[in-house]
C-alpha cells in the first residue's frame, strides 16, 4: 500500500524521470542543499539529435514503498539515484563505497543508473577514471557537477529509451507479462493465463504501461495513442484501477499539449532551465524548447510512423478541456472502488483541481478538493497531517475560495500544536496563524478598522485573535501578547460582551504588568511588521476645544498704538462649495492667542465605553510647532457614562504657532497616542493657535471696602471690580490703590483714565484727581515689587431747584469704574450705562438729600 502522498503532484509530473538525491554518512545539512540546489537546476534537457525534451524530478527523501507501484505509473518509479558524501582518506573509501551499495539495494529493482559524489578525498583513488562516481576537493571546488547531471541524465535517458522500445515492439507469439500493483499479486494466483480475458487484461496494462514511457520520453502523440488504446482495452474487462490510470494518463498528456506552461503554479513550480545533453543540443535549446516537446517525424529509426501529422494526432486523441475533467472524475471514481489505492485518488484530486484552477472552474475545482478531503488514508502523523491541511488550504487560495484556505490553514496551526507532539512547535503555528488573517478579512492594521464599516465575521476573527496571544505567550514572547491582546480590544470592543471586556482587560493588565504595551512597531522574525495600537476608545473622545485663557490672562493690544482704527474684515464672499475636509479644519487658526509661560487648557469630551469604572492613568497633550510642557492628568471615568468634560493643561515655552494634534493616554497599562486625524467623527473648533511672547502681570488692590452691588456685566474683554465708598456732599477721601507685579516681566508703562456715568446732579470740579509723578518714579516696576497712588475724591454737588430726589437717589448715586491695567497694554475704560434708565425731567427735581454714594 502506498502510504506517503505527494502534495506537489501535478498533471505534467506524468512526464518526468524522478531522480532522488540523498547524502551517505555524515554530511551537512547546509552543504547538501547547496550542492542539492545545483544538481536540481538541471531539469530540462533536450534529448540528442532531436528536438525532443526530458524532464527530470528531483526528491531528497522518497519513501520505498511508493517505488513499488512503479510499473502503475511509471512517474513514480525512482530511475536514478546520486549521492553525496564526504571521504577525507583513502582509508574512509572501501566503506563509503559499500554504503553507496546500499543505497543503491533500497531503489535497485528500479534505478536505470547512479552517480556518486564524493567531497573531500584526494590523491591517487581520486585520480582513477570512474563512471559512476565523482571526486571533488571541496563543496567550493566542483565546477562540472552541472555537467557530470547531463551526462548522467543521458545514460537515464538511453536506458529509457531500450525499455520503450522493447515494450512497445509488438513481438507476435510472445507472452505479454502482467503488470500488477503491489495488492494485487495475491489475487492473481492460480489464474488461467491463457483465457482471452486474462491476455487483455495484460494488453491493456503494458499499453498502459507504453503510454507513460512515451510521455517520459518526450512523445506526447504516441503516449496520446497508446492511452486510448489501453482505455478500450481495460474497459473490455473491466479492469476499473488499470482503466482508473490509463484515464488519468490521458488526461495528463491532454493538459501537457492544452497548457505547456504547466499548472503546478505557485504551489509547485514546475520546472526551471537546465542544461543541454550535447553542446549541439544546446546550440539549439531556446529559452521556448519546453513548449517544443515532440517532432514525430524526426525518429522514423525508432519505428514511429513519418507520415503521422502532429497536429492531425492531436486533433484527434487529445482530449478537450471539458473531457479532461471528465475523465478525471471518471478516473477517480475508479480509484475509490480500492481502499489501497487512496493515494492515487487524493493525488489524481489534486491535480484535477490544478487544472480547474487554470480553466477558471473555481465551483468544480471545490468538489474535487472537498472529495480530497475526505479520502480515508492510513494513520497520518502530525507532520503529514500540517502538510495535507497546508496544500489543501493553498488549492483553496488558488481558486480564489480565500475563507476555505484560511480554515484549512488554521487547522493545520492547531495541528503544530497538538498535544500528541512532544515538543509543540508554537512559532510554526503562529507563523501559520498570521497567514490566515486575510482570509478571515483581518489585518494587524488598527487604521483599516477606523475607516468604516467592519469586514468579516467578529466572532471567528476575535477567536483567532485569542489564538495568536495564546501562541504568543507559548512562545514565551509578552510584548506580543500585549500587541494582539490590546487590538483585540481595540478593533473588537463593539462585538464583545460585558464580561468578555472585563476578562480581556484582566488579562491584559496581567501581561503589561511584566512587559508594558508602547507605541513601538514590533518586527517579526520574518520581517513582518506590527504597528502599535493607540487605544482611541478608551475613552471615546468626541470633541476638542482648545479654550481661550481666563479674562485676567488674555492679552490685549494697547489700543493707543493702533492709532486710527483699521478696518481688519475681509470682503464676504458667497461660495455654495462648503470644504468637508477634517485636515482643514484641524490646522484652522484659531482668533484668540496664548501667552508663552501661562497655563493653556484644551477641553475633550470624552465617555467610558466600558461596563466598569476606566481609570486613565496618564492623560496628556500632543502638540507640535513650539515647545511645550503637558501637564499629564489622571482620570477615573464612571461605567458607560456620559459626555463627560476632561481639561487638559500644559504650559507653551517658546513662541510661535502650536497644533493640537492629539493625546496621549496610558491605560491598563498600554500607553498610547492618540492622533486627531485618526479619529472619526471629532468635532473641533480648530486646533491651531498662536503663542505670543511672555507679558507682564499685574494684581490690584485698593483701600475701600468692594461694593456688594455690580454696575453693569463685563463685555468680556475687560476685568472690573467694585469698591464703594459713602460721602457727604462737600467731603473728601482718598483711595490708595497698590499695583504688585505678580508675573516675571517688569511693568514699564501705566495710564489712568476716569469715566464719570450720567448722574442726575450738577457735579462742580474735579470729582477724582490724581498724581502719578510719584507712581511712576517707581517704574519699571520688576516683578515681586508693589507700587502705588492715590486717587482723591471730592463730591460737591448742586442740590438747588430739586424736590422728591430722597425716592430716587436713595439707592443711586455716583459710580465711578476703575480698571486694573496691565502694560505695556492699556485699555480705555469704556462709559458704564446705569442699570436703572435715567428720565431727564427728574432732573428739576428738589429734595434735601445731602450726601452721595460712590461706586468704583
């Protein structure tokens, strides 16, 4: 029973002389491939004196008992065996020359020759002329090993040659021997050789047999003719695992003469350029001879008929696309009548499928492999277990069926790691893991998650996230766990249960409590890259404000300066095309400034996706264009709350233009940075802002007592208090008001101005006067120095001719507004409106109100 299929197998491998390649004795690995890799590079030869062309296949290891069903088909016997060696004395020769016999015994029943190469003996045994063996100094030393192949390919090739000829010689009155697989021999005992169904039974075998030593030998119209041949023959007696062979023989020549670029693929490269048997040969070997694989009319001296027309030939034993396929089927049906024969029938699958999958018959190319399937073969062993599920998932991959192949991809990385292998291989099931990612519409990219709506079944890819992180811990790597783990939250956080956030939030706290998660890329030994994952939904950010400084803060320009007031409105104009892009609106100006050296503030509204208290370690800004210290904060977000308003604080320390472009977080361990532009649906003010440099402070106080009542709201763009002081009519009383330089420039200007608001009364002299001579003798004022003045105030009022004021002027007054001022830039105080309207005929009014209330 052939046990040990050949998942490579393809529909042209029916043409080829397999070859295997072995060392003997100790060799190293590293050397025996190279000199492998060289040997193998001579696959196709062109056959002396003709334009026929010889294929060769090549093998390392190949097990014994698929030699025996040799004469089956005729591919799959091992016709010529090399050897590579290292002999270092002459001592060494006698025994590595008996191993060589050997070897030889393991394949003898088949081999038409061998070659001996041996590496490293010099001296007179070396010097011997020897056909069958080679001797080189050294692995570098081995010019003509190339040469020493076509020479060898050559004997192969005059032997095969003999065999075709002699078997395919219609010799009348000989016996026609019975070929049999190995099962069957024991069937075949006591039967009546001389019964007209015995002796076509045997016909049909040997032109079978003839068939595929035609293919070997590079005529395809003669292999072509001998199937059919055979095909009627064995269906007579209903030899159905002969008929079975001789079907898929004729397929094999039919796609051979369909498709001379061959259908092996990516999955098994066919064959590569090779050298020639003669150097007339090679004179003539074109980079196309491969297409070129026959000339009947050129071996009239080998008894093929001249007058045979190739294209005639074709036209009438090669099968169309269609019928190969059917035949195929047919062939396979006849193979599943024999459980030995399960080899045969899963390889005959794969290479039907080979074929649909050139012909673009991705619906057929599926039954066969689902049939492949589930081909009972003997006990397999974990190692020919990944191999099946590998190939099966690359067939699927060539059909465009891309989901079949990732699950057979997947099996076969849970196959790596079974528990039946004493030492699991984790970094092959990883590796294999990783590769079935595109097929369930995955990749390790968080950006393809955040562009749209998701791709794929959640469920089957957050499994095959848990997955990779439980590989990635077996292969004792935690940064990687850490990486999947964190993008498994990040991209699957809408599909997850309540309880399933919390177990993988659990476990990765426990894997950043040995390896922290960061914003590095991660390089796999393979050269694949992971990119970090930043945690844009922990929490969920869904605005951004960059706020103004408080109105104590703000800077103002000194409206002095600015001389006659400019007009800075641009022209309006109408557009209906209203600009969409989020970059725009990121990088848009924002009109108000800050201060280099103040606190700034940016407000985010954020909410907690998460059914249990997020707790944000470390929350900061991201900025660019100046220099700048971010004040990291730390949050503690309820379960799923609301909007809920963060602050986020830094101090600029240049000048310039500054961008918001995002923040950083650090949670369950994992630091992150979030950029802006990555996140979908922020709604945003602008983010750019200009600092300008560094501007005095000034805190004022004064000796009266504040006012409990406000004349009027602030505008916003100015800072007012209220002191209040009661005077009788003709009293004086002064107000000393202290300036302290509470910031780190010094004060170098101050301007007073007094606005008096309407009042009701005739008002005679100066109601404030001061003098800032002293003042400013103590200026520039540097910082942590107070300096003051003093504001006199007189009230003298005309009371005559008024009546009934006592009502109205029992709650109103004078009020007088000072202003705190920071230079260099002053502001103008601006007239106060009362809060109650005042009506002019009440003027005339007469009363014996005899004092006033000041407000400042």
């Amino acid at each position: 029973k052939m046990s040990v299929p050949d998942y490579m197998q393809c529909a042209e491998d029916h043409q080829t002389l397999l070859v295997v390649v072995q060392p003997i004795g100790i060799v190293p690995e590293e050397s025996f491939f190279r000199i492998y890799k060289r040997i193998s590079a001579v696959s196709q030869v062109n056959v002396r004196d003709s334009q026929r062309v010889l294929y060769i296949r090549y093998r390392h290891h190949y097990p014994p008992e698929n030699n025996e069903w040799g004469d089956f088909q005729t591919h799959r016997k091992v016709v010529g065996l090399i050897t590579i060696t290292e002999c270092s004395s002459a001592k060494e020769w006698p025994q590595t020359f008996e191993k060589f016999h050997l070897q030889k015994e393991m394949y003898g029943s088949t081999l038409y020759d061998s070659r001996l190469f041996v590496f490293g003996l010099q001296g007179e045994i070396a010097e011997q002329p020897r056909t069958d063996v080679a001797f080189y100094p050294s692995y570098d030393e081995c010019e003509t090993v190339e040469k020493r192949i076509e020479d060898f390919i050559e004997s192969l090739f005059i032997v095969l040659e003999s065999k075709r000829l002699d078997r395919a010689t219609d010799k009348s009155g000989d016996k026609i021997p019975l070929l049999c697989v190995p099962f069957e021999k024991k069937d075949f005992v006591g039967l009546d050789t001389d019964s007209r169904h015995y002796k076509k039974r045997c016909q049909g075998r040997m032109r079978k047999h003839v068939g595929d030593l035609c293919l070997q030998a590079g005529m395809l119209q003669d292999s072509l003719v001998h199937y059919h041949m055979a095909v009627e023959l064995l269906r007579s007696v209903n030899d159905f695992l002969w008929l079975g062979a001789a079907l898929e023989g004729l397929c094999s020549a039919s796609v051979i003469s369909h498709y001379p670029g061959g259908t092996g693929g990516k999955v098994g490269p066919r064959r590569a350029q090779g050298g020639s048997l003669s150097a007339e040969a090679g004179n003539r070997h074109r980079p196309g001879a491969q297409e070129v694989l026959i000339d009947p009319g050129a071996l009239t001296s080998n008894g093929i008929n001249a007058d045979t027309s190739a294209e005639i030939g074709r036209a009438k034993n090669c099968l169309s696309p269609e019928d190969i396929i059917e035949k195929y089927k047919e062939a396979i049906s006849y193979y599943g009548k024999y459980k030995n024969a399960g080899v045969i029938e899963l390889e005959a699958c794969v290479k039907a499928v080979r074929v649909l999958a050139i012909q673009k018959r991705s619906m057929e190319a599926s039954e066969f492999l689902q049939n492949a399937v589930y081909i009972n073969l003997r006990q397999l062993s974990e190692e020919e277990k990944i191999q099946r599920y590998s190939i099966l998932s690359e067939l699927y991959e060539r059909i465009g069926f891309h989901r079949k192949s990732a699950f057979f991809k997947r099996i076969a990385a849970m196959q790596c790691a079974a528990p039946s292998i004493p030492e699991p291989g984790w970094r092959a099931c990883y590796k294999l893991l990783l590769e079935t990612l595109p097929g369930y519409s995955l990749s390790l990219d968080p950006q393809d998650f955040s562009k749209g709506t998701h791709r794929g079944w959640a469920a089957v890819q957050m499994r095959l996230l848990h997955e990779l992180v439980y590989a990635s811990r077996r292969m004792g790597n935690p940064a990687l766990c850490v990486r999947h783990l964190s993008f498994l939250l990040q991209t699957m956080l809408d599909f997850l249960s309540d309880q399933e956030k919390k177990d993988v939030t659990q476990s990765l706290e426990s894997y950043t409590a040995k390896c922290p998660g960061t914003m590095e890329v991660i390089t796999l030994p393979d050269g694949l890259k992971l990119p970090p994952v930043p945690f844009t939904k922990l929490p969920i950010v869904k605005s951004v404000k960059l706020l103004n400084l408080p109105t104590s803060l703000r800077p103002h320009k000194m409206k002095s300066l600015l001389g006659q007031n400019v007009s800075t409105k641009s022209p309006f104009i109408y557009s209906p095309i209203i600009a969409h892009s989020r970059g725009e609106e990121r990088n848009k100006k924002i009109d108000f400034q800050w201060v280099q050296g103040d606190v700034c503030e940016v407000q985010l509204m954020v909410y907690n996706p998460m059914p249990f208290e997020l707790r944000v370690e470390n929350m900061g800004l991201l900025t660019t264009g100046v220099e700048f210290e971010s004040l990291p904060a730390a949050l503690s977000l309820p379960a799923e709350s609301g909007l809920y308003p963060v602050t986020l604080v830094g101090v600029p320390q240049t000048t310039g233009q500054i961008t918001v472009n995002g923040y950083h977080t650090s949670v369950f361990g994992v630091f992150s940075d979030c950029l802006l532009d990555n996140l979908p649906g922020v709604k945003t003010n602008g983010c750019t802002v200009e600092v300008i440099p560094a501007l005095p402070r000034v805190q004022i106080s004064t000796s009266l007592p504040r006012s409990a009542h406000t004349l009027q709201p602030s505008s916003g763009d100015e800072i007012s208090t209220n002191v209040s002081v009661q005077l009788y009519n003709g009293e004086t009383q002064q107000l000393i008001i202290k300036l302290e330089n509470i910031g780190t420039e010094p004060l170098e200007k101050l301007e007073v101005t007094a606005k008096t608001v309407n009042t009701k009364e005739k008002l005679y002299g100066d109601f404030l006067s001061w003098n800032l001579e002293d003042t400013l003798c103590q200026f520039p004022l540097k910082p942590g120095k107070i300096a003051t003045f003093i504001v006199n105030i007189k009230v003298k009022l005309d009371f005559s001719c008024q009546e009934n004021l006592l009502q109205d002027l029992s709650d109103d007054g004078i009020s007088v507004s000072g202003l705190p001022l920071s230079s260099p830039f002053r502001q103008v105080v601006k007239p106060r409106v009362e809060t109650k309207p005042l009506n002019p005929q009440e003027s005339s009014k007469v009363g014996d109100f005899s004092h006033v209330k000041v407000r400042e």
